[in-house]
C-alpha cells in the first residue's frame, strides 16, 4: 500500500492535512485521492508519476498553499514507460497531456477532472517526425517547445484545448541555443533547467554577448544529492529521490542583506534547494502541467539578462558557458 510520508525541511514544520493524526500515517492509511491536499486549499493542483514497475499512470494532488501532496492514484493503466517525452498543461480542471512515442508520433489526451480517464490519443502534427528532437516541452498552454541541435524551435497548437491536430511553426523562443535542454518558460520573464545537480535559470542574451537572441544560464541554487528527473517551475519542483520516492522541492529566499531589506537579484537565486515533501512509492517520471496563462500578443520570448539585473546581483556576473 502506497502512503504519504511529509519530511522537515530546514527550519519548516511539515503540515499534514485536516484532521488527519501521525497515528493514521504510522498505520499506512492513505489520503483521499483529491486534486487538493485540504479543504482550505485555495490552489489545487495535480500532478502524474510513472510508476516504476509497471509504467501505469499515478495521479497526486498538490496544494500549493501549504505544499502538501496527496498518496497516489492510478488514472491509467497503459504502460507509460515507452514514451520518450511527456508534458502537459492546465485547462481550469482538466489538464491536457502530450507524449512523444519512438516512432516520431506526438500524441494528445486529455483529463476532464482529477481522477477520471483520459480520452483517447490523437496524433497531433502527424507529417512531423518529433522524434527528431532532442526533447518537447509545453510552456503553457496553445504552444511547443522543440530543441533540435543549437536551436529552440516553436510550434502554435491551436487546438490544444480540443485535440484539432494541426500546428503551425512560428518564430522560435531562440533562434541559437546553447544549452543541454529546457524544461520550463515562462512567456516574456525565464526559463528552467536542471543539470549536474544544479538548478538554472535561462534568459535571452544580448547582442553584446556574440550572438543575439541565443541562451545565458545563471546558477540558481544546487539540488539535493540524488534527486534526479526534476521538472516544475519556480517555486515549486518535483523530482525523484534515490530510491524512486515522489519529492517536493523548496528554495528559501535569500537572508536579508543590511540594512535589513531583501536580496534582489532577480537573474538567481544561490540558495540550496531542500527535499520539503514525500510521497512514498517507486516512480520513473515525474509530469507536472504547466500552469502560466499565455500571454494573448505577440510571440514567445525570453527576457534579456541585461534588463534583469537587480541591485544585489554580483558586479560583473556572466552566464554559465556549455562547452
């Protein structure tokens, strides 16, 4: 039986749901299979695991105000394992997820509400082979993010809520890209990664850096030692602990600086990440649906390093080069 296993971080006393007491966790008693941790939550979300053994699809639910998550619930018994890629996104209660299978196919399902089945696949741009790239990732909804080789390539779906297959390239989140990968991308503000044990914020480059328009990657806090699979976005990441356990990932915002403000450097954050929350389990991939609301203009964009310097980012601070 699958239980819940909330941690300590740093100086941070777990929350367990209402009315639920250590005695019923000692005794193995699981959470209700609700998208929201607990009833006051004012954000509920959820967010799916691979299992390991069998490569059926689990589904958590998570509240992001007080960062609890519930005991997993298989909503799909398909063997979820030989998906090269998965990302999804939200739409209000339902969450739309797509998949890359081996064979190049991109294909599209959607779940109505936390806990019920999703429909079935759809073939989304079938004349393009997506196994070209290096990895596919939805930043938000309406839009994908391709990586092929030192370029960042995006495609509209304009269908995304329905399943209507067509898509459409438009002009790229970056036209040079430099990096491993991206897994994250918030319209006009940063994009994510995890690498190394590290975690980075990415921006644009300006022209002064050689190339205009291409990737500058800022340390942003190391990850706990051996959590791997890591994906999310600020302020929360999920990943996968050694043993395969579902965890929850928290950053602390850095100490006060004197006079007794808060440090602003908006380009990272060098504070360490620590493991806040556990669901026990054995899992393989962690899914979470983006959650930032497209932006309705223009095209998607990352913001220039330059013009996100804060005024306690260290003088003279420069990206992380990928040799």
């Amino acid at each position: 039986m699958k239980a819940v296993n909330v941690r300590r971080g740093p100086r941070r006393r777990a929350l367990l749901g209402a009315g639920l007491s250590a005695a019923l966790l000692a005794a193995g008693v699981l959470l209700a299979p609700t998208a929201a941790a607990d009833e006051q939550c004012g954000q509920p979300q959820r967010l799916f695991a691979v299992d390991a053994a069998n490569g059926h699809l689990d589904e958590v639910g998570y509240c992001a105000d007080t960062r609890q998550m519930t005991a997993p619930v298989e909503v799909d018994g398909g063997d979820w394992r030989v998906y090269r890629d998965l990302t999804a996104v939200r739409d209000g209660s339902a969450v739309v997820l797509y998949s890359v299978t081996t064979d190049g196919h991109l294909l599209w399902r959607r779940q109505e509400a936390p806990g019920l089945a999703w429909s079935a696949p759809v073939a989304i741009g079938p004349a393009i082979d997506w196994s070209q790239y290096q990895s596919v990732f939805a930043p938000h909804a309406g839009h994908l993010h391709a990586r092929l080789g030192n370029s960042m390539r995006t495609f509209q779906h304009d269908g995304w809520a329905t399943g209507a297959p067509a898509v459409t390239e438009i002009a790229p989140l970056l036209p040079m890209f430099a990096g491993p990968a991206m897994s994250a991308a918030r319209w006009g503000g940063s994009a994510e990664h995890y690498d190394g044990g590290v975690h980075f914020r990415i921006w644009a480059r300006t022209a002064y850096d050689l190339v205009s328009s291409t990737d500058a990657w800022y340390f942003s806090g190391t990850l706990p030692a051996g959590v791997t699979g890591v994906t999310g976005a600020e302020p929360a990441l999920f990943g996968l602990d050694a043993t395969g356990q579902l965890v929850l990932l928290k950053q602390d915002r850095h100490p006060p600086t004197p006079p007794s403000k808060w440090w602003n450097c908006p380009l990272f954050n060098d504070m360490p990440w620590y493991v806040q929350a556990t669901v026990l389990g054995q899992f393989s991939r962690v899914v979470v649906p983006a959650t930032a609301p497209p932006d309705p203009t223009g095209s998607p964009t990352l913001r220039y390093a330059s013009t996100a310097i804060g005024p306690d980012c260290t003088p003279g601070a420069r990206p992380y080069e990928w040799q």
